[in-house]
C-alpha cells in the first residue's frame, strides 16, 4: 500500500495512527524495509485538515437502529467534498473551473 500509491487519505485521528504504526513495522523488516515503504509514496493525509483547521477529524454518518439517515450521509459527504477540494487547491495547486466552462468547451 505504501509504495503503490502516493497519498493515503484518512478520517479519523486513530486512522492516521493506526497507518503510521503499521508503516513503522513494515519499515522495521529487513526484508521489507525500503522496498515496500519508499520515500515520499504513500504519504498519510489527514483529510478533515484541509476542510476545518479545529476538527481535523470526518466522522460517518449518526447510525441509528443499524440505519442512517440520508441527510446524515449527505453532511458526511459534504464534508468530504470540501476537504478534498481544499486538499486538491492547497497541494496540487487546483484551480475550479468557472461555472459553464465546461459548456464553451463543448462548444
């Protein structure tokens, strides 16, 4: 997972922990070691940190009954579309299209 990919996006506070963790002992083998965790692939990015700068964290829905609400899901989405919008214009230098631009494109 490391080294197959350049960003490792997470939720939570004990995600990110979890990950790192895991990074250390693959690191730790021998066998593994470089080979599996390069430098500067599988960076860990705590997504919410992009989106709020006080609450870094993007918990899922309320679950209720075994059930969540389809407003719950659409905040929690919300707020996932946010952060990685923030992620993209901050780290990657994104720029949003102008509304219709798409259109003039096509056109």
């Amino acid at each position: 997972m490391f080294r197959r990919f350049d960003y490792i996006f997470v939720f939570t506070f004990e995600n990110s922990v979890e990950l790192q963790k895991l990074r250390q002992l693959v690191k730790k083998d021998p066998e593994l070691g470089e080979r599996l965790v390069p430098k500067e692939k599988g960076r860990i990015v705590m997504l919410g940190e992009y989106r709020d700068k006080n609450s870094s964290e993007i918990l899922g829905p309320k679950i209720v009954d075994g059930v969540a609400t389809r407003d719950d899901w659409n905040k929690c989405t919300s707020k996932i579309k946010l952060a990685f919008k923030g992620w993209l214009k901050e780290e990657m230098g994104w720029v949003q299209p102008e509304r219709g631009a798409l259109q003039e494109l096509k056109n």
